[in-house]
C-alpha cells in the first residue's frame, strides 16, 4: 500500500503544478474577461487554492505514508482523501459536459485518463480506509 501512497503523492505533486499553465492554455486573458471582476479574481483565488490543496495532500502522501496507512488518524484523513476524490470522479462525468470531449481525439483521452486516475486514488483511499 505504501508505494500506491508515493505514486499518489508524486501524481498530485504534479497535478498541483500542473495548474500554473492553466491560465496560458486555457486563454484566460480573454476568457474571463467576460466576467465581473469578483468572478474572475474568484477563478484565479480558487485555482490556487485548489493546487495548493492537491499540494499538500501529493506532499503528505509521500512523507507520511506510513502514518496514513497504519494510524487511526491515517485512517480517517484517507476516509476524507476518498470522498474528495470519488467527488473529484463523479464531477468528472456530472460536472462537466460530454460535449467538451465527445468526438475530439485529445479531448477524449484525456477525459479517460483522468477517469482512470480518479478512479484509482480514490479506489487507494478507500481501500487504505477499510483495511
């Protein structure tokens, strides 16, 4: 289980990085420029605070990986682990619009690969949780 918790925590690491070239690929220059200034700022607050929260849990994936997996305190921080990220999946086939993926090549692998990887995280998560 502890090397799930490394791959995990290297993911989220990059995941949470990952998230400094969304205002470049995703054009919000001009994108959120359509918003009131409240909504745009509240884009960018939120996405930092997003990838810093997936930061922190990437970094205590990998430097207490043995406390999440054999304390009681691991347990429940993994049972919350598990419902963001099953969270995370569910929104990622609720939440957002087939029509953003449906019938584009990139689009739809990338939709499928982080179906796979929510999956997989939270399927760690949950499985840490009731073991």
């Amino acid at each position: 289980m502890e090397i799930h918790f490394n791959i995990i925590g290297a993911i989220l690491i990059i995941l949470a990085f990952a998230h400094m070239i969304f205002p470049f690929y995703f054009n919000w220059t001009n994108e959120l420029q359509k918003l009131s200034l409240v909504n745009r700022q509240m884009m960018k607050v939120h996405t930092i605070f997003i990838a810093l929260t997936v930061l922190l849990m990437g970094l205590l994936c990998l430097t207490s990986s043995k406390d999440l997996i054999d304390t009681n305190l691991g347990k429940t921080i993994s049972l919350g682990f598990a419902f963001f990220w099953t969270i995370r999946l569910l929104i990622q086939f609720f939440g957002y619009s087939s029509l953003l993926w449906k019938g584009k090549k990139f689009e739809t692998i990338v939709h499928i690969i982080f179906s796979i990887l929510w999956i997989y995280i939270s399927g760690v998560f949950w499985l840490n949780y009731f073991q």
